[in-house]
C-alpha cells in the first residue's frame, strides 16, 4: 500500500515538473515575441527636445550653429501654423550678436 501512495505521488511530482517547464517556456516565448516587434522599429534619439525653445502662439525656436558665419550660438525661429499643417521658418539669429533689453 505504501508503494502505491508513493509511486501515486511521484507521477504527481513529474507531472507537475513538466507542467512548470512547459509554462516557464510558454513565458519566455511571450516576453520575446514583444521584444522581436520593438527590433523592427528603432528608436531614435536625438538632442532636438534639449535645443527647443517655445516661444509661444506658435512660435518656437530651435538652437543651432550658423556655419556660414562660424558662429556657435544661433537661433532659427519657427511658426507652425496649424491650419495648413506646416512648419515655416521665420528668421535665424545669430545670439552673439543680440541685444538683451531689460
């Protein structure tokens, strides 16, 4: 009788081993499914978000370096005008050359 309840209770335990190994695969296949979507689209990231300026009503300005004057401190002004959905560009300045009023 002893050896029913034993042998019982070891076909208990590997059936329940197989059954954890099969779910701890079924797991490991889901959380790579995932990751294999976000392969096919990188991210790219860039320095714009540091180099944002809004300056409101549509208007923002965007740090950047003039290379046709060599100067390391520029701003080109932007307006998006969201009736026609497009980006224009305003004017550049140079931020060496400006004045601050108080």
């Amino acid at each position: 009788m002893y050896s029913d309840t034993a042998s019982e209770l070891r076909s208990i335990r590997r059936t329940l081993i197989v059954f954890g190994i099969l779910l701890l695969f079924v797991i490991g296949s889901i959380n790579n499914g995932g990751s294999e979507e976000n392969e096919d689209y990188p991210v790219i990231t860039t320095n714009v978000e540091n180099n944002l300026v809004p300056l409101g009503n549509g208007y923002f300005g965007l740090y950047s370096n003039f290379e046709e004057t060599g100067s390391e401190h520029g701003m080109k002004i932007y307006y998006y005008d969201e009736k026609e959905n497009k980006l224009v560009l305003k004017k550049e300045e140079d931020l060496d050359t400006v004045e601050i009023s108080e």
